[in-house]
C-alpha cells in the first residue's frame, strides 16, 4: 500500500486545460517521486486526484498529450476525437 504524509508540499508541475499536474512527496514504499494528475471541482473550487501516475515516463506523456489525459479521467470526457470533413456539425469518430 502506498504511504504519504499528510502535510507534504504539492509541487504543480504544470496546470494546462483544466488539468494539473503535480508531485507530492515520495512514495515512501520505493523511494521515487508521487506523480498525480488533479482536476478541479466546478462548485468548490478545489483540486482532487484523478490518477496516480506509475512512474515519471507516464508522467511526461500525459503533459506532452492532452488527449491522454482526457482518457485517464473517470468522468467519461471524449478524447482522440476525429471529426469528419473536418466540419463540427459532422458526427464524430471516438477512436
């Protein structure tokens, strides 16, 4: 089970299209940075967890890919969306 301490600073590593990016503390199981990936609640105005990240390398990824975090949020948003004839009126492809 993972282990964090309660009062550990949450360093944002990047904030980008309602989402953020965030280290907070080390794992105290391995010894490696606690990468997470936070979204912000609409009614309070607060950041929660959406994803633990595994390691650093799945970390870089979803800052360099917005659609990769569109994928790992819970809250069913679309991502890798194609639209056809380039035309929003269109039906979309959700790959």
């Amino acid at each position: 089970m993972m282990t964090v301490k309660r009062d550990v600073k949450v360093d944002v590593l990047l904030e980008r299209e309602g989402y953020r990016f965030v280290q907070k503390g080390i794992i105290e199981l391995n010894g490696k940075p606690d990468y997470r990936l936070q979204k912000k609640d609409e009614y309070t105005n607060r950041w929660y967890d959406i994803y633990l990240f595994d390691n650093q390398m799945q970390l870089d990824i979803a800052m360099e890919d917005i659609e990769y975090c569109r994928w790992l949020d819970p809250d069913g948003v679309y991502c890798y969306v194609e639209l056809r004839n380039g035309k929003d009126d269109e039906e979309f492809d959700v790959f």
